[in-house]
C-alpha cells in the first residue's frame, strides 16, 4: 500500500551529493531552479561537482565564476543560462545527437551518482511525473544511484514514459513555483511568416511533422489551418500545436506507429500549453533515444523535419550550433530528424533559415565561419528554405548547389556569392 512521502528543507536533500559526484540536472520547462539555488548555497562543503544535463531554463546559479571550483558544468546542449559560462572556460559542451545521450547512461560512460528532477506531486498510487521534459531524463533517473526531487503542483501530468514511483526517490523537498515559459509565436517576424508559407506549401495532407526550436517552426504552424490529418512525431514542441488541435488539423489518424497519438521527447511554451497537455492521453511523453531512433521515424510515411539553422555554406553545409567557435547551441535531434524523415516514404528533410540575421549579416555563405561546427553534412541535405523560396540539393553537384542556394540568397548577397562561386568553381 503506497505511503505518503515525508518532506525535507533543500540542505538536508542535498546533502546526497558528494565532492565529485555526477549529477544529472533535469532541463527545459523541468529545471528544478529552487534546488539548484540552494545547491549553489552548499558550495563550501563541495569541490568538483560536475552538473550534466541538456537544456535548463532560467538564473541557475551555480554557472556564476564563484563557483568555478564547486561545480562543472557539462553540458550536451548550450541554452542561454549557461551560454556565458561555456563560452569563458568555465563549462564544457559536448557534441553528441540527442539520440544517443541515453547511452552515455547506459553504457557507463557517464554513469549518474543523482538526478536532481522536478516532478508532479504523487499520485493515489504513489506515482509523480517528469512533467514536460522526458527526453533524457527517462534514463537519467532509471539508472541515477541517487533521486532528490523538487516536487511542484505546477508540474502537468503526462502521458508516456513519465512516471517515477516515490519508492525511487531518496528525497523529496516540496516548492511550488511557475514553471519557466516561452511564447515562440509572439516573436515571429514577418520574413519569418513568408519562410512559414513556404514550408507549409510543401507539407502534404496525412503528413507527420518534426518542428524543431525556435520561431520559424512556429511560423510553419500558422500556416497550416487549411491541412488535414496531420500527425506529430517531434523531439519537442510548443504553444503552435494547440490551435491545429482544436481544428482538427492535427489528429494523428494517418500515422503507422503511436495512430492517433502526439509523441515527443519534451515540451516547452507558455502556461496554456502545460495546461492543455496535463493529463492529456493524446499526447505522449517518451524516452528520446526512442523518439529520435531514425529507425523509428522512418516508419511513418511523409514525415517531415523542419528545422533551422545558424548559417549554410553554398555547398549545403549546415552549421546550426555555434557562430564562428563561439558556442551557441547544440547538435539536439537535428540529425536525427533529418536522416529519418529523408528515409520515411514521401518524407521532407526542411532546413529553414531567414537569408540574413536582424543585423544585415548573410546566412547563406561561400565559407561556414572559422572553428564553425557543422551539425547536418551537404551528404544530409535536400531542401533549404528562405524567405525568397526553396533550394532543393539532393543529388546536385556542388557547382549546382551553389546555384540553387544563390537562387534564395537575399539579393544584395547574389553578386558577391556569384562571384565567389566562380573562383571556387572557375566558372559560374
């Protein structure tokens, strides 16, 4: 019979944690801020800690210089909370697709000493969700020696892969608090809107869709009112869903595996969004070396990847992680979509991008920057999207590559590409 849990205060939870230890930080709409902030408080007693996880949201702390010695970030994602601490030497960034982190866990090669995760308070039956964020997390706290969990009524109960029974958890300290929010679809610019047309002209009926993060796959969304039976299989979303579900556009009934269900990895947007998806049995909340496996994408028909990027070459080369060496980003499932929804019958691999930054600087470029990471090969890419259209690059040579993505350059960068491409090519 399930026994209620006993509530500690935040140093006596924390205390699990050891000079040295690994802990796994629980991310996105999930980040257990309170925790972190009281573990930033636990720093004298701790050398060495290294923290890991994908994104977090939010002032977390312990990335501030004071605690260089106390505590290493380790990150396979740079968010914008720790972007600074990365970028100064004092975090690291570890590229790997979102697929394949679960192994790290598994494999031992990052083995968890404690998960520090935020959770639903416990049900009748003792279970407490993951909420919004499963991805990762899924493996961290399955194989983690050690769970502390801040526990908050303001985190939705999902359907999925995200119960944990309070029997795994050593302690449990409760703090209510807003979760993080995001409101992608505000920020949608017009260009952005033109890009959005674009991609949803090439999205057919019965389609499955992948949206990466960020505003263009929002703008994507606003335009598809008039599809039917769309279905979703993405490695996360936002707020863009909800009206394609209440219009019916989104129904899932076309979909081979999970038919008439949403899956994902995790979640972020605004506060409608954790309300629409609490308790939501049309939407499912899985492990992400599943939902990002290509092997399984492949297997819905039509699927197709819209995701962006930080600058293309004119060869295809997608750089979507980081601007010159400065690391911005992260690999995520960018690869892992692309591949699967280029092996999917009828399947669309998107790379959509605006021809040009807020500040007048080219994104489609004869060279990606110096010390650049490319996150998707020219091998990888089929289409490329900007506001003036649609490059389509499988199966072209690069000289024809260029062409195609001069063709969607902004204007007043035709004429330096062109000419750039001729000295790479001899002629153009």
């Amino acid at each position: 019979m399930y026994q209620s849990v006993e509530y500690v205060s935040p140093a006596e939870a924390l205390k699990i944690i050891e000079s040295g230890n690994r802990v796994f930080v629980h991310g996105s709409a999930q980040t257990p801020k309170y925790l972190l902030h009281n573990l930033a408080k636990e720093a004298p007693r701790l050398t060495n800690v290294e923290l890991v996880f994908i994104t977090v949201q939010g002032d977390i702390e312990v990335d501030k210089p004071e605690y260089e010695d106390n505590f290493h970030i380790n990150c396979m994602f740079v968010s914008n909370s720790v972007r600074k601490a990365v970028n100064e030497g004092r975090g690291d960034f570890i590229p790997i697709f979102l697929s394949d982190i679960p192994d790290l866990f598994k494999k031992g090669i990052m083995p968890i000493d404690v998960a520090m995760i935020q959770v639903s308070p416990p049900d009748e039956h003792g279970y407490c969700s993951l909420g919004l964020s499963v991805d990762i997390a899924r493996s961290a706290v399955n194989l983690a020696t050690h769970i502390i969990a801040q526990v908050n009524p303001n985190v939705p109960r999902t359907h999925g892969d995200s119960l944990i029974h309070s029997s795994r958890i050593d302690k449990f300290v409760y703090h209510e608090d807003a979760l993080p929010e995001v409101d992608y679809g505000a920020a949608v610019s017009e260009i952005e809107m033109k890009i959005g047309k674009y991609v949803a002209e090439m999205i057919e009926d019965g389609s499955t869709l992948q949206m990466g993060i960020g505003t263009i796959p929002d703008a994507v969304l606003k335009c598809l009112s008039n599809h039917k039976n769309l279905g979703v299989h993405t490695e996360m979303f936002s707020d863009g869903i909800i009206d394609l579900f209440e219009k019916d556009v989104i129904n899932n009934t076309k979909k081979k595996i999970h038919p008439n269900k949403a899956v994902t990895g995790f979640a972020i947007g605004t506060r409608k969004l954790y309300d629409y998806v609490h308790d939501n049995p049309a939407f499912g909340f899985l492990d992400i070396d599943y939902v990002n496996d290509p092997h399984v994408i492949r297997r819905n028909p039509k699927v197709v990847a819209i995701n962006s990027a930080i600058e293309v070459d004119l060869t295809g080369q997608v750089c979507a992680d980081s601007i010159g060496s400065m690391q911005y980003s992260g690999i995520g499932g960018q690869m892992d979509f692309m591949r699967g929804s280029a092996l999917s019958e009828g399947g669309k691999p998107i790379i959509a991008l605006t021809s040009r930054t807020t500040k007048g600087i080219p994104r489609l470029v004869p060279y990606l920057k110096q010390g650049a990471g490319v996150v998707t090969t020219r091998g990888h890419v089929h289409y490329v999207v900007t506001e003036y259209g649609a490059a389509y690059l499988f199966g072209k040579n690069l000289r024809q590559r260029a062409k195609a993505l001069i063709n969607i350059a902004h204007p007043d960068d035709r004429e330096m590409l062109e000419r750039e491409c001729y000295n790479r090519f001899k002629h153009f």
